[in-house]
C-alpha cells in the first residue's frame, strides 16, 4: 500500500507543480479525474485496531479526565497512548475522550513545542491518514477522518500560540492533505452504532483553518480545487452539513489574500 500511495503522491506533487506555473487552470479537474482512474481499489482486510484491556481503559478514562497531570504538561508517552485511540469505533472513545482532551490540553497550555512538531508528524503517516484507504468503505474512516480533525486543531494553535511548524511542514501538509482527498473514497457523515464520520465536515474545517497560513495563493487554490473536486465526486448523500461547511471554505478563501 504504501509504494501505491507513494506513486499516487509523486503524480499530485507533479500536478501541483505544473499547476504553480501556470499550466491546467482550465483542465485542473480532468487531471485530478485522470489521477484518481489510475487508483486500483485493493481486496477488503479487517480493520484492526488498539482495544483497551482493563487497566488501559482505566489509565485512558483518568487521563481523559484530566486528573494526573491537572497541574503539569501531558508526558510524551501518554500523549503517544492517546493518540492510539482516535479512530476508535466508540464515539465515546474517539470523540468525547480524545478529541476533547486534546483539546483541553492546548487550551490549557499542556502542550509543548516539541509535541506540537510530533503531533503533526504522527498525523501525516501513512498507518494514520491513509489507514485502508485503499479498500473499500471500513471502519478505517474513522482513524483518516479524525486525523484530519486533529491536524485542523495542531494547525490553529500552531498559528494562535506555538508558531513552531514552518514553511516546509505546511507544505508537507498541503501535498498528503491532497493526496488524501484524492484516494479518500468514503463520505459518510453518520455510521450507525458508531457514530460521526464527519470526512468532508473534517476537510472543510482543516482548509478554512490551513488558508489562514502565510503559504503561497497557488496551494491554497490548489488544495481547494481537489477538496471542490473530491466532494463532487463523492458517491455519499452528504446530507449532514457539508455543504454548509464547504461553503464556508469558498467564502474563507475569497476572504483571503
């Protein structure tokens, strides 16, 4: 999977390329088509991810809680054991326990300079924002969709508090944001018994946030044009919001420079 992805993610970087200087304004959405034809859809294979035994649950929910480092910054380690958990198939886990901690711990400055650098490299592998992508609709969305939530937050404190992230990680995150958006073949908003996918109310949301950025108007047209391009393409009924929230982002790029 990863030579695919790797191939794919060349081919979109050359597009880009072609694109900053000038060349497929007119036919931009052709070469994005062409780009996505060559995608070979793999044999489905289960879905595996990290359960909690009992004493993880229970290190899980304290930290969730905030009450072991209420006073102190998150360790590395249980910064990294969160993390584990964010395509979870409970909503309970995923959502309400680490996406909100998360947040918690940033709104509280918990959060280091170092972590904020991991945090957006974690994000960006390939095991997180590409987990079997390449299968057909799985349980997987949840891990690609929340990493892409989370990298929306990383992103906005990095341009409120840290300003840590430079030039080259926002386009490190421009290039497999695109190359996301491209393979992504799952639009569910609301998965039954599991709750909120949310893939193109998570996209909108990360590219209102990454335009903020002082990054050349060429990725932000970019990257606009295949997030229009993939929610068109999209074979879900996008029914829960997202074209409020893509709205939103034409409206935050014309607003822009």
């Amino acid at each position: 999977m990863k030579t695919e992805i790797s191939k794919i993610q060349a081919n979109v970087s050359n597009l880009y390329e072609q694109f900053n200087q000038g060349i497929y304004y007119d036919d931009l959405f052709d070469r994005f088509f062409a780009l996505q034809t060559e995608i070979e859809i793999k044999e489905p294979t289960q879905v595996r991810l990290p359960r909690l035994n009992s004493s993880e649950r229970q290190h899980f929910f304290e930290l969730t809680s905030n009450l072991q480092f209420a006073e102190g910054k998150i360790s590395d380690e249980d910064l990294a054991f969160l993390l584990k958990y964010i395509g979870n198939r409970d909503p309970k886990i995923r959502d309400t326990g680490v996406y909100f901690t998360l947040l918690s711990l940033f709104k509280n400055q918990q959060i280091t300079n170092e972590q904020v650098v991991w945090l957006k490299n974690y994000l960006l592998q390939d095991d997180v924002l590409f987990f079997h992508i390449l299968e057909p609709e799985n349980d997987g969305v949840f891990t690609r969709s929340f990493a892409v939530l989370f990298l929306s937050l990383v992103i906005d404190q990095d341009q409120s508090n840290f300003h840590v992230l430079e030039l080259s990680d926002y386009e490190e995150i421009q290039e497999r944001m695109a190359t996301y958006i491209l393979l992504e073949q799952d639009g569910r908003g609301f998965v039954a018994e599991k709750g909120w996918a949310h893939v193109y109310s998570h996209l909108g949301g990360f590219f209102q946030g990454f335009i903020k950025e002082d990054i050349p108007r060429s990725g932000k047209m970019f990257l606009f044009n295949i997030l229009l391009f993939g929610y068109l393409q999209s074979k879900d009924s996008l029914a829960f919001g997202e074209d409020r929230v893509i709205a939103g982002s034409i409206l935050s790029l014309m607003q822009r420079d």
